[in-house]
C-alpha cells in the first residue's frame, strides 16, 4: 500500500490509458486521445415565461370572484407587489397584487365579469417579444369553446325518422406554455385522478376557464364516464338520439314562473354569499330567549358619553363583551356536530346593511377595550365597510354577533345564528313602559326587548337565560363600562 502512495500521478494514468488499449504505441494512443470525441456540454437557453395572474381566494368562503374595474391596462409594465385589479368577493372590493416583474399582455376576463377562483383572469410577459404569444393564449382561453363545458346538449331536436348519431366535439387543444402551468380542477376530480392513477397535469380541462372536470379524467384513463360525472349527456353514444325522438315529460320545476312584467335581477356577490350562509344556517338546530332590559341608567350615561364620539353600538357591544366574559360557553363554537371550542378572544361581530348587502364588521378582543378606544375602532370599520375596503380578518374572525335595529324603531325581532357562532343577539328599540313594583305603585320606565338565538348544540337554556341576566345588569347598572 505505501508503494502505490508513491507512485507519481503520472504513472497512474499511463496505466490507465493503456488497459484501454494495451496494443497502440505510445505516439498512437496520445493521437487516440486527441481525437476522440469530447462530451459536449448541453447549451442552456433561458426563455421567457408567460405567467397567468389567478382569481385569488380572498375569504373562506369565497368561490368565485367579480371583476370590478382593472387598475392596469394591456400593454402597462408591472412591478411586483403593484396593484393590477379590484375584485368584488363576498364580503368586499380588495385590490389584487402582482408577484412578478412583467407586462400585463392581456386580459382574459373583463370588468364585470366573474371567475371561479383560481381561473386564470390575466397574463403576464417578461417581455415586449412574448406579448403577441400570450395575447395568442388568452383568446384560446376567452374563446366560448373554451368557456364552455364540451358536454353541452344538442341545440336542435328534429322528428326524422333516423336522426344521425352526434358526435362529440374534439377537446381542445392543449395550450403551450413556456412556464409551469397552474392545475385547476374540481375535487372529486383530482380524487378520480389519484384513484386510476392519471397525471393530473397531463389532463387536458373541458370545464370553464379550463378546469378539469371528472368526466376530463375517466376519459384520460380510457374508462366510459360515469352519469354522475358528466352530467349523463357525455358520451351517451346512441342513447342520445334515442332521447331525442322519445318524449319527454315536462320536470317539475322548482320555482313557479315569473309574474308578467316583472323583471329578475341576479343577486350580487355578497348577496349569493348571504344566501348561502343562510341555508348553511338551517342545519343548525337553535332556540331563542327574550329579555326586557330596563335602559333609563344606559340612556343617561349615552347622554354624557356621546359628545365624545360613543355610539350606541359601541355601548352594547362593550356590555355584551363584558357578559361573555362570565360566561364563555356563550362565546364557544361547534362547527362538526361532534366538538366545541371555546374561544380564547371575544370579538363582537356588529351587523351592517351596506348598499346590496350585508356584513359584519368585528371589533376584536372587544372586552380588552375602553369604551373611548372602542369606539374610535368601530367609526373605523364602519369608514371601511362603506368604501368595501375591508380585510378578511376584519368580518370574518366573530365569535358573536350583535344586531340593532332599534334605531328603526322595531320593538323585537330575532335574528337567524351566523355560521361558525354559538350566539347572536338581535336589539329592539327602548320605549317607555308602565312597570308596577312590588308594593303595587306604578311607575313609567325605558325598556328595552333583547332576542337571543343559541346553537342549542352547545348553549342550553340555562346557559342563555344566565348570560342575559348578567348582560341585564350591566346596562341597568352601567358604570363598569366607563372603566
């Protein structure tokens, strides 16, 4: 082993070469090694990357978004985190940024127009020479054989005796990008990808904005799509003619017809979001207690306070919060049927009607507060609800809500339980009331009706009889709000 320490690093590769080819001479094999042929390194190009700016997902709940006006237009050059679109979700207008250097080349949807989230609603170009190419790829994703689903039924029925069988329309052509495509598709799709084990990314999307449907994947698996899949018209072979000549009976249909005259408006974005959590909220099953509150002490100290900028909503919300605190089942949340959370901060969600909609701006940690900086916090959201310029932590993170409609003069009302909350108190309006004490002498007080509705999965009745009671006392002895 010392030995072949020694050995020069000369001899070494001497005796390498020749156990390559032991008969060549010595001139020979040095020719050999010069022309033999040297591996030639791969020549890296760098190309410039088309990049599509997606609808984000602005809330929770948010599936699909509206255009409201873009800030940029074709052709601007964009700096990254710079403002390019408004997009109206469901619960605001909020600007959308940029995350790269680039050229806005084109615009795939318009103003006013909505997308599903993560549909492609811009491209972006690295430079001048790819704005034609992209335009290119946005009018292949604009185009209504791309909007729309290739499963569309036959515009036409015709009474001929032996109507031809139609075919199906070819999917489109795969688009070609130089950079990494974004996959969007349906969940049930991307678990029948996974399950006959087919790249997701190699699959061609039918569905609008180029998502891939399941009906995309059992046909990149080789399998006939199911009915469940594709709507039972896809690839239906002769089944659809056979459709066609038979008769069909008239479906029952869910609404009645529209009343002559009169004029369908489609609901907004926020609209659709308040009806969804609605019918959310019919799964839930609540209970509802009332409790008249007398207001003459809270009315006086309203009296001392508002010249310093208290509202009457900061007042309540600042007696609910202290309540909460002393009974924090109140402020739990079940959201499986099977757990509940108690909830470590108390953040009032304060309902709003905005022009086509309603919200709820949430004054955070709202039994941490003063009165005073309560206040200023809550003239805040209500400037941002009105310009729509609220942040998702801003309406989304209550635990309960307040709701006051008595500076409409409504005496009760009950309110329906937010999704996600335990609890939400709807406020009437205080009135003068005849009371008659306990010796029989009648006297004239304000009061006030306050309407509770309870998950009563978590909150029972004596829970909520408790809570209003000590709310109860804090308005009727209201000093403790002022500390």
């Amino acid at each position: 082993m010392a030995l072949l320490a020694r050995l020069p690093l000369s001899n070494t590769s001497v005796s390498f070469s020749s156990s390559l080819s032991p008969s060549l001479p010595t001139q020979s094999r040095s020719s050999f090694r010069a022309k033999s042929p040297r591996r030639r390194r791969p020549i890296l190009t760098v190309r410039a990357k088309i990049r599509e700016i997606f609808m984000p997902a602005l809330s929770s709940t948010m599936t699909e978004g509206k255009i409201v006006s873009w800030i940029k237009s074709e052709g601007d050059r964009l700096s990254k985190g710079e403002s390019v679109v408004v997009v109206e979700s469901d619960k605001a207008d909020m600007d959308v940024e940029t995350f790269y250097d680039g050229i806005l080349a084109a615009i795939v949807v318009p103003e006013g127009e909505s997308a599903p989230v993560g549909a492609p609603i811009g491209l972006l170009a690295e430079s001048e020479e790819e704005i034609a190419e992209a335009r290119a790829k946005a009018a292949s994703k604009s185009s209504p054989s791309a909007l729309k689903p290739a499963t569309s039924p036959p515009e036409t029925v015709t009474s001929t005796p032996a109507p031809a069988i139609p075919q199906p329309p070819p999917p489109p052509a795969k688009p070609v990008s130089d950079g990494p495509r974004k996959i969007v598709a349906t969940p049930f799709a991307k678990k029948l990808a996974k399950q006959h084990k087919v790249d997701i990314e190699s699959v061609v999307g039918t569905g609008q904005f180029g998502r891939i449907t399941p009906a995309d994947v059992e046909a990149a698996a080789g399998i006939t799509p199911s009915k469940s899949s594709t709507g039972g018209r896809a690839n239906a072979g002769p089944n659809i003619a056979a459709e066609q000549a038979a008769p069909k009976p008239a479906a029952p249909t869910a609404t009645p017809p529209p009343i002559p005259g009169s004029t369908v408006v489609p609901f907004t974005t926020m609209q659709a979001a308040v009806s969804k959590n609605m019918l959310e909220s019919l799964s839930v099953p609540t209970f509802r207690v009332g409790y008249p509150v007398t207001t003459n002490a809270l009315d006086a100290l309203y009296e001392k306070v508002k010249p310093k900028g208290v509202t009457m909503t900061a007042l309540l919300a600042k007696a609910a919060a202290m309540a909460l605190v002393q009974h924090p089942v109140v402020n739990a949340t079940c959201k499986d049927g099977k757990s509940f959370t108690y909830n470590s901060s108390i953040n009032i969600a304060v309902a709003v009607a905005i022009d086509g909609g309603l919200i709820t701006p949430v004054l955070q940690d709202a039994d941490k507060l003063d009165l005073y900086l309560l206040s200023e916090k809550w003239k805040e959201l209500l400037k941002k609800t009105r310009a729509k310029q609220l942040q998702p932590n801003e309406y989304n993170s209550g635990t309960f809500t307040l709701s006051n409609l008595g500076m409409f003069g409504v005496d009760r009302f009950d309110a329906i339980l937010p999704p996600g909350q335990g609890a939400i108190m709807a406020v009437g309006a205080s009135k003068p009331t005849a009371v008659a004490d306990a010796d029989g002498f009648f006297s004239v007080k304000s009061k006030m009706l306050v309407n509770v509705t309870a998950d009563h999965r978590i909150v029972y009745g004596a829970d909520l009889a408790a809570f209003l009671q000590t709310f109860a006392k804090i308005v009727e002895n209201p000093e403790s709000l002022t500390l």
